[in-house]
C-alpha cells in the first residue's frame, strides 16, 4: 500500500481526487450543488486530469442555471475522456438550454452511438428537433422515449404538441389522455388539448379542458384567454 508523504512546508496531506468526487456526487444527489461544486474544485485541484470532478461539476453549475460554465466543464470532461454517454447527454441538454440546437444534436447522438436506450438523449433529441421545428422527426424521437419508458408523462405531453404543431390533432389529444391518466394535474396539457379540441371545433369539450387548466394553475394566463374567448362563443351560440 502506497501513503502519502506528509508535506514538510505545511504538514497537509494531499487529497484523494476520487474520494472528493464521491462526496461532491453525494451532494448532487441530494441537490446540495453549490455544495458539491466545493467538493469538486477540491478534486481539480488534487488532480487536475480527473474527467469525473468535471462532469460533476457540470452537473451542479447546470442545476444551478449557470449553463455556459456548465458547458465548458462539460468539455473538459470529454477532452480528458472517456466520453461516456452520460456526458454527451448533458452536454446536449445544455446546449439545448443555450439555444444551441444543432450543435446539440450531435451530442444526443454520441450518447446514442453508445447506448440506443437511452431515453434521455431521446427525449431531448426531441426537444432540439422540436425547437428548429421539426415536429414529425421530434414525434419520431417521443416515440423512441416511450418505447424505453411508456410511463413517461412529459413525452406523452410533448408528442402530442408535436402533433398538434401537424395538424394531427385526434393522435394529439390521445397523446394528452395518456399523460393526463399518469399526470391528470398538468394545467399545460389541459391547456393544450383544449387547443387541439378547438381545432376540431368542439367547443364545449375545449372550454372543459380551459376550465380544468385553470382550476390547476389559477394563473395559467393563456387557458384564463382561451376560456374567456369560448365563453363569449358559447354565449352566443346559446342566443342562437
């Protein structure tokens, strides 16, 4: 077994990087980032070709939405390598975040080069393609998300907008069905099935789901519009 020698200048002894990344780890998990980015600035400076404290470290600047500095660790951590799926993930995630859509693409992927299920770099391969709006390849990538997790709330809802952005509004509101049944208090998805509803021009089937969107979020101030609009139009429907 190898020891350190204890320093004769300042009588420290040098810290273990891998063990300062398990602790910064443990903090992320419990969602103490500013915490861990202490631990994980100790492992850089233990050992400054430690890919694992820059990852980390992204991880916790990205939660605490300073994404461009997260960006930049997470560089770090693929330049030192191995470029593990896990990081090109969260690469692209905050490339998304950036507005940086494309460049974000490549990033999902190299995680799926490595691994086809992972869902994360599905489902926001999704959110890139959506936001340069590609909404059938961003569908087609939901899909994938929930051939992995079909419980998954947040791609039921976010296929159907896609759909809807396609006009496909029948497959939109059966997309927002099976997210209510797993979810049934997003007013989002209320909001965005009576807009599909409305489409389909059944009214009063919308101006129910603008109701529901604002008995869950009082301040939903696009269902309070919507809701406002249909009850003018059933109004007059009713004088007819």
């Amino acid at each position: 077994m190898v020891f350190f020698e204890r320093s004769k200048k300042t009588g420290d002894v040098p810290e273990d990087a891998r063990s300062l990344v398990a602790k910064g780890d443990e903090c992320n998990n419990r969602g103490e980032f500013a915490v861990a980015l202490t631990w994980f600035d100790r492992a850089i400076g233990s050992d400054p070709h430690t890919a694992r404290a820059y990852a980390g470290k992204g991880f916790a600047l990205r939660n605490l939405g300073r994404d461009k500095e997260a960006l930049a660790c997470y560089n770090k951590a693929l330049e030192l390598g191995p470029a593990t799926k896990e990081v090109w993930q969260r690469k692209g995630a905050t490339l998304n975040a950036l507005g940086n859509h494309k460049e974000a693409l490549t990033c999902f992927d190299a995680a799926l080069q490595d691994d086809l299920l992972c869902a994360d770099a599905w489902y926001e391969k999704a959110i890139a393609y959506g936001s340069l709006g590609d909404y059938q390849r961003a569908a087609d990538c939901f899909d994938k998300v929930l051939e992995i997790t079909p419980d998954n709330a947040d791609a039921w809802f976010n296929k159907g907008r896609a759909l809807g952005k396609l006009e496909q509004f029948l497959t939109a509101i059966e997309c927002f069905d099976h997210g209510l049944t797993l979810r049934p208090n997003n007013a989002d998805a209320w909001y965005y099935k009576g807009i599909s509803l409305v489409h389909l021009h059944k009214i009063p089937e919308a101006y129910t789901c603008f109701e529901k969107a604002v008995k869950i979020n009082p301040g939903h101030q696009k269902a309070l519009a919507a809701r406002k609009e249909l009850t003018a139009i059933l109004d007059r429907l009713r004088k007819r």
